[in-house]
C-alpha cells in the first residue's frame, strides 16, 4: 500500500524528480525598481474586506509602501498642492480613474512539469499576466533544488515570476518509504535544513502524519494537505487540523470527517482507484454521503475547524470539467494560451492523472453538480462564521490553464456566495495570513511590499475584467469591444505591463503550433 501511495504521489507532483523543466531565463520585463514610485489617482480595493476609496496616491521607496494619501473626491479634480510630491530619480505612474488591489496569491500553483511540456517562463508569465505575485508550490514538483533556485532569483527579481514559496511533498527525496514516527521526524527536519518552506502531504499511518505534522510546526514551518483517500479511512481533516496542519486542499477528507452512518465512502465492489474514472466519478458521489448541512455533526466539524485557525484552499476551478467538461474544454483561451503538449496531457488517457475522460456522461456531471452544491454551502458558511479560505488553482490539469485559472477560482467563490470584496480578501490577505505573511503582503498598507494589481474595469462588478482575454461588452454605438485584463502587475515595485506579458505568451503557443503544425481539437473528431 505504501509504495502504491509514494507511486501516485510521483504521479500527482506532475514530474518525476529527475525530470526538469527548463529554467526561467534572465528578465528583460518590467521597468524599475525606482528610488521612489508615486501610483496616481487610483481607486483602492484592499484586502481587508473595506470598500473601495479613491482617488488615492500610493508612495513606494525602496519596494515598501510609504504612505497612502486620499487626494481628493470621485469627479472632482485633483489639485497638485494635495499630493505627496516625486522626488528626484523618482517615477509617477498615472493610474487616474482605475482600480488598484493588493497583488493576488494563488496558494495552489504547481510550476508546470515536462509531462505538460510547459516552460517555467511559460507558467511564470501567465501568472504575471493575471495580478498574481506570489504563488505556493506545493510539493515541488520540479525538485526542491530548483524551485530554491527559481524562489531566490524571483526574489532578487532577476527572472520575471511570482515570489515562491517551496512546500515539499511528504517524503520526497527520501531513499526509502517513510514507515516509522523516528523517520517521519527525521525527514522533516532535513526538509527545514534543505530551505523548504513547508510540506504539502497525501498520506500515511497516523502515527507517521502526527509526528510528522507535530515536527514540522514545531521547526516555524507551514504546511497542506490532499487527503489521499487510500489513509483518509484513518486519518481526515479533523485528525490533521488537531495535530497542527495549516491547510487543507480541495476537499477530500472532509465529507469523511462528518460520516454518521459509515467509516468509508460507498466504493463500488469492482473500484479501483488507479482507474482515474473509477476515482473521480465516486468522488462526484460523496459530500451527499456526509452530514447534511446545518445538523449536529455538520456544525461540530466546521467549529472545530475555525476554533483551530485552520484554513480552507478549495480550489473549485480545477474539478469544474467534473460538472460540465464542454464548458472546461472549450474556454475561449485554450486557442491561444495552451501550449500544444498541454492539451494533449490534458486529454483522455489511463495513464495520465486528472484525465478521467473515460466515458464522462451526463450522470457523472449531474453527480458532480450536486455535489459543489453541498461543497460551496460548506465553504461559505466557513467563511461566514469567521474560517479562513484561500484562492488557489492547482492549475496544468483538467483542461484548467495557469492564471485563466485563478481568475475562474474567483467567479467560482462568488457562485459560493462570497461577495466580491471577501473573494478579495481570500485573495490577498486571508492567503498571506496562511503563509504567514501577513505582515509583508496581502494588503496596501504602509511598511508592506510594493505587490499591486492595477486593471481599467471595476473588478467588483464582473470578476471577468480580470481575465487576460477580458470580458465582452457593448458600446451605447451598439460596437462589441473587449474590456480588461490586468493593465499592470506590480512586483516588489517593478511595473510589469501585464497585457505585453500575456502576447509572449501567445507567441510562445504560435510558435510551438507552427513548428508541430499541431491543431488544437476535441478528442476524437476530425
């Protein structure tokens, strides 16, 4: 059993150790950093859940926020003697009439792999294109040594990327199978010695999980968890929470957290779970086989949850082809912005994880639809008692692309329910809370880092303005004009225009097509 669980963690952490993606290369994007930066005239929308304010100027000196100045009133022109003025070798960036948020956090961000064929840069600028600054790689699937090679040059911003935060799958690296509490606290601490950040785990005997969970919070460190169902039987989210984990992923773990009547999901007798379609079709099946929402057992699991600080990354996107795989697998920007060899990853197979495509019907979709009903209810009633819930993408599978993704995450927790200032929040601050660092990002506020996402379009009144491809609209002259997509992505105080990103990345895919002459296709068509 253990080796079939460290197999399928191979297979989940998208790329085998000793398959490397390309490296990042040196940056030739962005302008700055400045002595000083002054942002004009923008309207804020923090993460702390306030509304919007504006007209607002941002001061930035040495990639912290100095001061924050109300210059005036919506409509009104803004006089020159109620502004905080530039100072030489300084620069001003006239952002007048749009909308400025902290830079986004996308907690569940995978950094590609050979299997998709996609390129660090490719990953990294997709990202960039969508607001996102910081990313959380969990379980680096390209090696640790790289992803502490990409996490320092994105720090001293020679690569254009997101900061990195480096969690290691449990046990990666390690010679031979963890089978011990002694080995578990062994290769926790050799994974804080090696520069890791955190642990991301799937599995294991409970006595290992505590030992293990215990160590690593006891080192400073963070970590998550995709409740594997081949230990959850033994082990969920409330066995994790209690021993001291940071986070869950997705949501495996928790229906079975709140079984009354049973200790196992109802499996059909012939499941296997190498069988993608076996796994993810019963997947679809289980949050109607736990405690309904609102009961006894329902509303224990949930305050124990909150009462532990434990924090909740969703990640609703990456199963949305689960519940209508047309909409998934057509969205308009796969014609543009997925690679070739990711679309052929994403397509069905046995072999490859996530592509469950076997013979994916209405009833399997119709069961997953239920299913985010239950899930969603859970999530935001989370959120309303005062749990935490993070924005992650989990993004290079199930025909979800990286930034598309993120962005997809956050019209899905609006069909949760979340208001759009509280998707923000989860967003920005609630995801640097859980990475503990609230104190440097998450928020515009002074003494912070210089991360902001700066778009045209009010984001709060249609989340799709957020996309790269923008969101459709029609002028009073009765035109249909494209709005949107992030103007500019700001990094440590470096100003990356975020559309010039994105058309990189177009010429990237361009490229790849011309040279294969590949045609992107629905699987078995001609």
């Amino acid at each position: 059993m253990r080796k079939t669980l460290l197999i399928l963690i191979a297979v989940f952490i998208q790329t085998a150790l000793w398959a490397q993606i390309e490296k990042a290369p040196e940056r030739t994007e962005g302008e700055g950093p400045w002595p000083q930066l002054i942002i004009r005239g923008v309207t804020l929308i923090n993460g702390n859940g306030a509304p919007p304010l504006g007209p607002v100027d941002i001061v930035v000196e040495q990639n912290k926020i100095v001061k924050i100045e109300t210059v005036g009133y919506p409509g009104v022109e803004i006089k020159d003697e109620n502004r905080p003025k530039l100072k030489e070798g300084g620069k001003e960036l006239d952002a007048s009439g749009m909308y400025l948020m902290p830079g986004f956090i996308d907690m569940h961000g995978h950094i590609g792999g050979e299997s998709q064929g996609t390129s660090a840069e490719y990953v990294f600028k997709l990202w960039m294109g969508h607001g996102i600054t910081t990313i959380r790689d969990p379980s680096a699937g390209n090696g640790l040594d790289w992803v502490l090679e990409h996490k320092r040059k994105s720090a001293a911003n020679k690569i254009t990327a997101p900061r990195i935060l480096a969690y290691t799958a449990f046990g990666q690296g390690s010679d031979e199978p963890i089978s011990t509490p002694a080995m578990a606290r062994e290769w926790v601490q050799q994974n804080a010695k090696n520069g890791a950040d955190g642990i991301k785990f799937f599995g294991a005997a409970p006595e290992i999980m505590q030992a293990a969970i215990e160590e690593n919070k006891k080192l400073g460190l963070r970590s998550a968890m995709h409740h594997a169902q081949l230990d959850v039987a033994r082990w969920n989210v409330l066995n994790s929470a209690r021993a001291g984990l940071t986070s869950m992923e997705h949501w495996y773990g928790l229906p079975e957290a709140m079984f009354t009547d049973k200790t196992v999901q109802h499996y059909p007798l012939d499941y296997n779970y190498n069988n993608e379609q076996h796994r993810f079709a019963e997947a679809g099946k289980l949050w109607e086989q736990a405690a309904p929402p609102y009961s006894d057992k329902w509303n224990s699991v949930m305050n124990e949850l909150i009462d532990l600080d434990f924090t909740i990354d969703p990640t609703f996107n990456i199963y949305e082809a689960s519940r209508d795989l047309m909409r998934t697998s057509r969205a308009e920007w796969h014609d543009d912005y997925t690679l070739p060899s990711l679309w052929e990853f994403y397509q069905p197979s046995m072999v490859s994880h996530g592509s469950y495509w076997h013979y994916w019907g209405t009833e399997e979709e119709t069961a997953w639809r239920n299913n985010y009903k239950l899930w969603m209810t859970f999530v935001n009633e989370y959120k309303n008692r005062g749990g935490r819930v993070t924005t992650g993408s989990d993004s290079g599978f199930i025909f979800q692309l990286y930034g598309f993704a993120y962005i997809r995450e956050m019209e899905l927790l609006r069909e949760a329910g979340f208001h759009p200032l509280e998707i923000m929040m989860s967003s920005t601050l609630n995801g640097a809370e859980a990475l503990g660092m609230a104190d440097k990002i998450g928020t515009v506020e002074v003494g912070k880092l210089a991360d902001f996402v700066i778009v045209e379009e009010n984001p709060l009144e249609n989340l799709k303005v957020l996309y790269g491809t923008g969101a459709i609209k029609l002028t009073e002259y009765n035109e249909v004009v494209r709005v949107g997509g992030v103007k500019y992505t700001i990094k440590d105080g470096i100003i990356y225009d975020a559309q010039k990103l994105l058309e990189d990345v177009k010429q990237m895919v361009a490229e790849e097509k011309e040279k294969t002459g590949y045609e992107i296709k629905q699987p078995g068509m001609k």
